[in-house]
C-alpha cells in the first residue's frame, strides 16, 4: 500500500480531499499533515512567500517522506513557489501542487475548442498565485467570491457555496464556458455552481486525485 502525504493550510481542505480519495483512490494510505496557520500567517504578514515560509513547507514535507510517503499532495492554492521548490528537493517521488493538474486538465480542454474558463478563488492570494500557473495567452477570466470563506470560517456552508455560485453565474454572462474551483476547500460548491450556470465545472480535488494516481503508477486496472 502506498502512502500519500496530504499538507493543509486550512482545516476546510481535509475533508473534500479524503472523500475524493475514498471515491477514486481508496487503496491508498492517506497522511494527513495541517498547519492552519500558514495562510493567516500569509494574509497578515506582508512578507509574501519569503525565506522562512520557504523553509516551513521544506520541513513539512521532510517530516512526510521521513514517515514513508511516496507522494505529496499539497492543498492549499497560495504557496505555488514554495511547493515547487519542495518538488526540486524531492524529485524522485510525486509532489502536486493543489492546481497543477485541475490547470493541465483545463489547458488540454481549450486545446480541443473548448472556451474561456472562469477561475473561482475564495481567498485573495490565490487569485495572485493561480493564473500564471497557466500558459501565457489562456483565456482565463479569474474572479473572488468575497466573504464566502469567511461565511465558511463561520459554519454558514449555505451562504459559502451561494457566493461562489453567484461569481459562476457573473463568469457565464461574461463569456465563460466553463468554471474551475480554485481551492480544494470550494469543492462542495460544485452543484450549485452547476446548477447556477449551468456550465461544467472543474473541482481542484478530483483533478488532482486522478493526477497523483497517475504519477505513482496506480492507475485504474
């Protein structure tokens, strides 16, 4: 059995990830690290990602491949450097960054004709972060559901996902064909985003299961 290491910012990305996990991947043998202080740290520091956010995301994943893990799966969309830099140091088993495989997914998709699509964030870095994880020249249209991580953070699930599919419905008048979620902890806004606009709608999570399955040599017998 093989054992993945999944590395949270935010204690909302646990569980959206795991129940991804149990769907596509039940086999494999689930780490879960969380250090929920990283991103408040990032939000008020005004440091950006410097030398010693850096070296934190370095000892996290130390600490997971001292425990055994053959893959590392980090959750949260903000630290896009510091989790390349953790797969430089860590090159010979699998490390995602939480968007990498929803954006290849997405980039193969507007290779065969499909249109703009629509990237969703609830948490401001990740707007800064994301879209030049995307080739130059991709149409994207990014766009922040505000206050919906704090309704989040507030146990208001219902008024999260209303945000996030109000800024879907916004990104289908404003040209969008398609919607991605950029933050594992959006993934249960999936239906409503769907139903809102209609359009098809790419989670972080499920992308990034089928990824890392596909990078350690399990995939689907």
């Amino acid at each position: 059995m093989i054992r993945i290491a999944l590395i949270h910012a935010l204690s909302h990305s646990v569980a959206p990830i795991n129940a991804a996990f149990e769907r596509d991947w039940p086999e494999a043998e689930r780490m879960n690290l969380l250090d929920d202080s990283l991103s408040a740290d990032l939000a008020r520091g005004g440091r950006g990602l410097d030398a010693a956010m850096h070296e934190r995301f370095q000892r996290l994943a130390q600490y997971a491949v001292d425990t055994g893990a053959r893959g590392i799966l980090f959750t949260c969309s903000a630290f896009g450097p510091c989790i390349e830099a953790v797969a430089k140091r860590h090159a010979g088993i699998p490390v995602l960054k939480p968007n990498e495989a929803m954006v290849a997914e997405a980039v193969q998709a507007q290779g065969q004709g499909q249109g703009r699509l629509g990237l969703i964030a609830t948490f401001a870095a990740t707007l800064a972060s994301v879209p030049p994880e995307f080739p130059p020249g991709f149409a994207l249209e990014p766009a922040l559901a505000e206050g919906a991580l704090d309704a989040l953070n507030a146990g208001d699930t219902a008024r999260h996902d209303a945000l996030i599919a109000a800024q879907a419905l916004a990104l289908r008048e404003r040209g969008c064909t398609r919607i991605a979620l950029a933050q594992f902890s959006m993934a249960r806004a999936r239906a409503a985003c769907e139903q809102a606009s209609g359009l098809p709608v790419l989670t972080t999570v499920d992308s990034a299961v089928r990824a890392l399955r596909a990078r350690s040599g399990q995939g689907r017998r």
